[in-house]
C-alpha cells in the first residue's frame, strides 16, 4: 500500500463524510401541508431557504464528481503501482 492509496482512502472518507453532511442539510422536497410539519413562511425567507438549498445541491453535486475522481485515481494507482 502505498503513500498515494492512503491519503486517497482518506481524502475518500472526508469526501464522504461532506457528501452525508451537505444531503443531510438539504430541506425536503416534499410539501405535505400542516398536518406533516410543512412551515408556512413568508416569501422572503423561502427565497433565502431556496439559495441555501441550491448552494447544497451544487456542493453535493461537486463533492459528488470529487468522490469518483478520486476513486479512479486511487484505481489506477494501485494497477500501475
């Protein structure tokens, strides 16, 4: 194993832990009314909740594209290693 394959796995763990983290701080799609808990706010907190939510799906989607990266580098590491 070599020093590349360990900074790597953990690069892959940090990458995973943000990717959890951020999907987790993403509000639901869903909009079941009162009786589900639905928030009813005045638009211009919704605005600012829809950028919030747009600003997470964007990091999501990079850290995302940054775990595959990743996985094929540390892949191509250890076939030429």
């Amino acid at each position: 194993m070599s020093i590349f394959e360990i900074i790597g796995g953990i690069a892959l763990c940090v990458v995973a832990v943000l990717i959890i983290i951020t999907v987790l701080m993403q509000e639901s799609k869903a909009k079941m009314g009162a009786l589900g808990g639905a928030n009813l706010d005045s638009s211009l907190s919704r605005n600012r909740g829809k950028t919030m939510d747009a600003m997470l799906a964007r990091a999501t989607k990079i850290l995302g594209v940054a775990f595959f990266v990743i996985t094929i580098l540390i892949a191509v590491a250890e076939k030429f290693a």
